[in-house]
C-alpha cells in the first residue's frame, strides 16, 4: 500500500515538474529587437531565456558607461559604493526585457501575458524575493519587433498593451528602497524574470541573474521585518528607471 502511494507521488510530482521545465539560460546575448530604453545604450551581455516563442532578458550595467561585467554564468560582478558621496544609488543598474513575440512564432501581444519581477531584499547569501507585475511601472519604454535602438515609447497607458509585444526598462535599486539596500556594501543581489500566459498558469520563459557587488554576500545582515515593511511602502513608483548608459 505504501509502495503504491509513493509511486502515485512520484508520478504527479513527474508530471508538474514535466509541466515545469527549467529555463535553458543562455549567457552574453542580444535581445531582440534591440535595447530599446534611451538612447546610447548597447545590446550585449545578457542572461536570456527563449522558450515559447517568448524571449526573457536580465542584465546589470555600470551606470552612465555601459560595462555589463558579465562573467558568462548569469552573474555579473560590479562595484561597492554610492554613485555619489551620501547616495542610497548602486554604481550599476539591473535590466529587464521582454519580447513576447520574438521571432514571430507565439503569436502573443503584451495584452496575452502576465510579466513578474522578483528583486531579492536580501543582500546575504539568501534570496528573499519581493515581487511586482512589471507593467505597474509607470516608466517601461514599449515596441515591436522593428522598433530601433533606443525608440522605445515610455508609457503607462495599459491600452497600448494589446498591440506591443516588447517592454524593457533599466533601474536602480538605490532609488526609493533604502530600507534594504546599502549601495557600500559587499552583497548579493538575484533577480528573476518571469512570463506566464494571461491566466496566469503556464510560465512561458524566464530568466534569473546575480549581481555580485564588491566582495560578494560577506557578512550582510538578514533584513529586518521593518525593512520588509517598508519595501511595500515605499511602491513601485519609486523604483524610477535611469536610462542614459
């Protein structure tokens, strides 16, 4: 009876994970149709997942030079410290983008998808994710798949959702979250990209990174329930994009 029980386990946990797949990552790529954020900033270097018909970006840059500092594994390693003496802004920006049609085979608008982004409040070697529908940020630069370099529109009109298929953005975690982010310090930060149909059931492709920031995660304390706390606060508008590399 036991044997039969855990063989029916092991079949449904066969199934979901068959369901489930992981992402085949794919390091130091293009995305497509191009970086479509600003103006100035190059393609390259990013940690993609293309599955679906669905192509699924993460990068991190130095900020205003453009250097990813790939290390070809989905990490990336960047400096400690404030851009500027006092700042809570990181010497290097995260990058997100998406293209849900990206070689014309899925068929899918930005209206057929639910996009997630997770950003780990946890500069340890733990991953704590807090995570936001990307098209509550106000500032995403949106296309197709002939919009040039840097011809992004930037919009918060969710009507425009029907007829794109592409939506990048470039932030700063130094930007509205001080509560858990310290710039200075040597730490860890993952973040992870996901994109499910429009119900919500069926990941369609995602991509995840690590940004390796001075000595890596040494000695950074776990964050605090009133860190936490404040994240949500703080909302997502704070979180504001700096596109100029």
């Amino acid at each position: 009876m036991k044997n039969n029980i855990l063989a029916g386990v092991i079949a449904v946990l066969s199934l979901w994970l068959g369901g489930q797949a992981q992402a085949a990552l794919l390091f130091d790529q293009n995305v497509t149709p191009d970086v479509i954020f600003g103006s100035g900033n190059s393609n390259g270097g990013w940690t993609v997942d293309r599955r679906n018909g669905v192509e699924v970006g993460l990068r991190a840059k130095k900020r205003f030079v453009g250097d990813v500092n790939s290390n070809g594994d989905g990490t990336y390693s960047h400096d400690a410290g404030p851009y500027s003496p006092g700042s809570s802004v990181a010497l290097w920006n995260y990058e997100m983008a998406v293209n849900v049609d990206y070689n014309g085979t899925s068929f899918y608008t930005l209206a057929d998808t639910q996009i997630l982004l997770s950003i780990d409040t946890d500069g340890g070697a733990g991953v704590s994710y807090v995570t936001f529908p990307i098209f509550a940020f106000g500032d995403n630069a949106y296309g197709t798949n002939s919009t040039p370099n840097g011809g992004g529109t930037v919009t918060n009109n969710p009507a425009v959702y029907g007829g794109l298929n592409v939506v990048q953005n470039s932030q700063n975690l130094g930007f509205g979250s001080p509560a858990f982010f310290d710039p200075s310090a040597d730490a860890e930060w993952n973040f992870r990209l996901q994109v499910f149909d429009a119900g919500g059931s069926t990941l369609l492709a995602e991509s995840e990174i690590t940004v390796i920031v001075g000595n890596g995660a040494t000695a950074v304390p776990e964050p605090g329930t009133l860190a936490l706390l404040g994240i949500g606060l703080a909302g997502l508008g704070a979180l504001r994009r700096r596109r100029r590399s």
